[in-house]
C-alpha cells in the first residue's frame, strides 16, 4: 500500500440532527468542528437521519424532519399551485373580454 494518500482514520462523533443522538464511528471524514462526548474530544459530524431517527429503525410511521425539507417542499408546491391559479383566472377574464369585444363589434355591424 502506497503511504501518504489515504486519508487517515479517526474517530468522529455523529449527532443526528432530527433529534439529537450521538454515537462514535470510525471514519476518514475530516470536520472541522469538535465537540466533547463521554469525557474526551472528537471532531464531530451532523447528519440528518440516522438509525435513531429513521422510521424503519424506530417502527413509527411518521418521518420528523428537523431541516425542513418537508416543509419547503410543501410551500414550494403551494407557490406554484397559487400561481396556476392565478394564471387560469387571467386566461378566463381575457376570453370574456375576448367574447365582449365580439359581442360589441356585431352590435356596431347590426347598426
């Protein structure tokens, strides 16, 4: 094995950033934060859902989202459901001014 180009191995603390759980794992990530766990300091690395948090793991139904994705997805979708909305009401008032014009110009032919 070639020396210098593997990261080197450490011990990081993972938080769960749903709902707070720490564990200690071995990895070759490098953070840049530390954190004190169990009386000794490690660099620690948050993730969104562990096994902790995770609804096959924990056998609830429900999905907690601590980063709001769920939430941003939701007003995103609400957005453009308004601006559909208001679109289609802006197509049904120029068709009636559309039908109105072509009602006035008959009205002026007939005359």
């Amino acid at each position: 094995m070639k020396e210098k180009i593997h990261p080197p191995y450490q011990d990081i603390l993972f938080v769960d950033s749903s709902n707070g759980h720490k564990f200690v794992c071995g990895s070759t990530l490098q953070p840049k934060e530390t954190e004190e766990f169990e009386g000794k300091a490690y660099p620690v690395y948050k993730v969104p859902i562990s096994s902790a948090s995770h609804p096959f793991f924990t056998g609830s139904k429900q999905f907690i989202d601590a980063e709001g994705r769920v939430d941003r997805f939701s007003k995103k979708y609400a957005m453009k459901k308004q601006q559909s909305l208001k679109e289609k009401e802006k197509e049904k008032e120029n068709q009636e001014n559309v039908k109105k014009k072509k009602k006035k110009t008959k009205a002026t032919k007939k005359k």
